[in-house]
C-alpha cells in the first residue's frame, strides 16, 4: 500500500509540474496561445492545486491509520487527468 501511496504521489507532482509547464500555451499571449478565458483559468489552478494537495492528504490520511482512503485520494488527480483525456475537444 506504500508503494502505491509513493508511486501515486510522484504522478501528482509530475502533472502538476506538467500543467505548469504549458500554461504559457494556455494563457500566453503568443500566437501559439489558446488566449484561454477565465473560467478555463479557474478550473486550471483548481486542477494544479488538486494535484499538489492530494499527496498531502493522502499521507495525512496514512498516518490516522486510513491507508486505503489515502491511496484512493492520492490517485484522484490521476483518475481526473484520465477521464481528461477521453473527453473529446470543443473545436
């Protein structure tokens, strides 16, 4: 379960660290930009702040003897990116 726990988390950090890394895609103001609107804006912090939130739950929930509960919530951002990909594009 711990090593669930520890893989789960290094994926939450490496998507956060990936949606940081191409928000100037989304946000910039370079021709290459998406020129994303605040809405998209809202729900892109709320996805980085979810990602690096989740390992810290997940551990606090370990350590109150709730190992199961914390690797469900470890693996939340990862379901979430999942699911993300299977939506289909608005264009």
């Amino acid at each position: 379960m711990k090593a669930l726990l520890i893989l789960a988390a290094v994926a939450d950090l490496a998507i956060a660290a990936l949606l940081v890394a191409v928000s100037g895609f989304m946000f910039g103001s370079g021709p290459e930009s998406m020129h994303a609107g605040a809405l998209f804006a809202v729900g892109y912090i709320a996805a980085v702040i979810a990602c690096l939130a989740a390992p810290f739950v997940a551990v606090v929930l370990a350590r109150r003897d709730r190992m199961a509960a914390g690797v469900v919530v470890a693996w939340l951002p990862l379901a979430g990116a999942l699911l993300a990909l299977v939506v289909p594009a608005p264009y």
